[in-house]
C-alpha cells in the first residue's frame, strides 16, 4: 500500500488527506489554497487510478469508507516519508532550508521570544511557522516537527526531552487576601474567587492538584487558557490563581502575590521540548531543539547570578 501511494501524484495524496483531516472539501481548498473544483478533481482521480472509492460524499457530509480509512493511514507514512527525504538533505552549505513548524503555548517570556527571532536570523533561509496555543496539537494531522509543553503528564507515542520541572503554587495578592480573607482549610476556597485555566487547552478546569496526589474540585469565577492572563487577573487582585513558580518568581520577590494553602494545593510539572518518534530528526529539528536547551541554560545561568 505504501509503495502504491508513493507513485500517486503527491498533489493528489495531499488532497486527500488534507480533505479528511479539515472534514469539509470547502474547508481543505480554502486551506490549500486552491478552487474547490480543482480539489474533487484530484481526489477523483485518485479514486480512479486505485479503482476504489475512498470518500462518500454529500452536500451536507463526507465520510471515509472502510477502503479509504485503511489508505488515509498509508497515505500520512507515504507524505510524511517524502516530506523527510526532501528535508534529509536541507543542511547545505549556506544553511539549513525548508520548513520547521512550531507549536507554543501562549505567554512564552520575553527572553524566549529573544531567542527565537536569533534562531531565525540564523538561519534565514529556513521557513518558521510557529502556531501559538494552549491547546495539545495533533503532530499527525496538524503537521507540526516540534513543540513546548508544560503539563504534568505527556502524551504517550511521543519524545519528550525535559528542560526542566516547576513547582505550580495557588498564589493571590495581598490586597485581596486582606479584603477576602487568608483561607486556611480547602473548605475556605468556597468564599474565594477562583481563577481557573482549561484542561489540556480545551475544557474549564474545575478542580485543583493536591499535594497529596488527591484533587479538590473549584468554583471558577474567571476562566482563561492563557496562563500570563490568569497571572495579571491574580495581580490585580481578582481572585486565586494556580501557577508557576517560574512565571511569578519575580511577582513573589516584590511582593505583588503571596502563596496560598502552600503545604495542601499544588503540583509539579514537567516543561518540554516535543517531538513525534521517527526514525530520525530533521536537521532544523534538532537545531530549534538545541536553540531551546541553550536558552534553558542561559535562563538558569541568570538565576543563579541574581541570586
């Protein structure tokens, strides 16, 4: 089946599965670029040339038939496989070519950020796609080489290279605890505000890690998949949020948050550099990996001096 999908048109694989994974053909034309006339065409002749239908379509929906499940899954190893031949050889002389696609969570610092408009001028002849989102992308259907994370599980099927663990505390500010009182006992945190994120990026989160490994569910007053919002919202007093130690570190040292039920509420979790596992790393790969860890050290060299 392999071999049977690396002879077909490239264009006409790429049209097929991107048609699958955007589940509309109006929405895969508009993403490819291309008329949607342009798009059936394709895929018809794709159908044609295997002498199977692979879609069932209507106006309304579009289904894979049991035929088109089993090459849709062949189809992704067979771009994939061309994709990373191509890019095999991008580190020529003069630099790295082709693309490196990026997922971030949001809120990254403003030395990261530093890092990565250096990474682009040193290789200026690689095309970075960098998609911002608290949301955990599909490596598969999104096309992505790489991403951050922060959680305190990881995906299975994927490498993930620690750049370091960060304790997450439940932190207000003085001003609030003072108007709404210090909870002492988890029971108090039904009198507080609570400021809340989305599990994995996509559903409120309604409950909040115990130390003891337990959780405690929440009432959320503010919701948000941006941690720095969440962070501002506790600054400015509008409740208790949970967060990094290493995003308020500095908010802690001034003064601005304070720690709330330290010994009973929080976690660890595990900051990460993502990658699905192939049989080998794409050069620009392994160059914004590198980047990455070099940043980490900086960052940690930085502590250290300061304190």
């Amino acid at each position: 089946m392999i071999l049977m999908a690396l002879t077909a048109e490239t264009s006409e694989l790429i049209a097929f599965t991107k048609t699958v994974d955007a589940k509309s053909l109006s929405r895969a034309a508009a993403e490819l670029g291309i008329p949607r006339a342009t798009l059936s065409r394709r895929i018809a002749q794709l159908e044609k040339k295997l002498d199977a239908r692979l879609l069932l379509r209507t106006t309304r929906s579009l289904a894979l038939t049991d035929l088109g499940i089993i090459f849709y899954k062949e189809a992704i190893i067979a771009l994939e496989a061309i994709r990373q031949a191509e890019q095999s050889v991008s580190r020529i002389e003069g630099g790295l070519r082709g693309d490196l696609r990026v997922s971030l969570p949001p809120g990254m610092k403003k030395s990261f950020r530093e890092m990565l408009c250096e990474f682009i001028a040193q290789h200026p002849l690689l095309r970075v796609h960098v998609h911002t989102s608290s949301h955990h992308i599909d490596f598969r259907s999104g096309g992505f080489d790489v991403a951050l994370r922060a959680s305190s599980q990881m995906q299975p099927g994927l490498i993930a290279r620690t750049l370091f663990r960060d304790p997450v505390i439940a932190v207000a500010s003085p001003d609030y605890l003072s108007k709404m009182g210090v909870p002492v006992t988890l029971n108090d945190l039904s009198d507080h505000q609570c400021l809340m994120g989305f599990a994995r990026g996509e559903l409120p989160d309604m409950y909040w890690p115990l130390i003891s490994g337990d959780r405690v569910k929440v009432d959320g007053a503010f919701f948000a998949d941006d941690i720095s919002l969440l962070c501002e919202a506790a600054i400015n007093s509008r409740g208790i949020a949970l967060l990094p130690e290493e995003l308020i570190r500095e908010h802690l040292q001034q003064g601005a948050l304070v720690p709330v039920l330290r010994e009973t509420i929080g976690t660890e979790m595990q900051i990460a550099v993502v990658y699905p596992d192939r049989h080998f790393l794409l050069p620009q790969v392994r160059a914004f990996i590198d980047a990455v860890v070099g940043w980490v050290a900086s960052e940690r060299a930085q502590q250290q001096r300061i304190g």
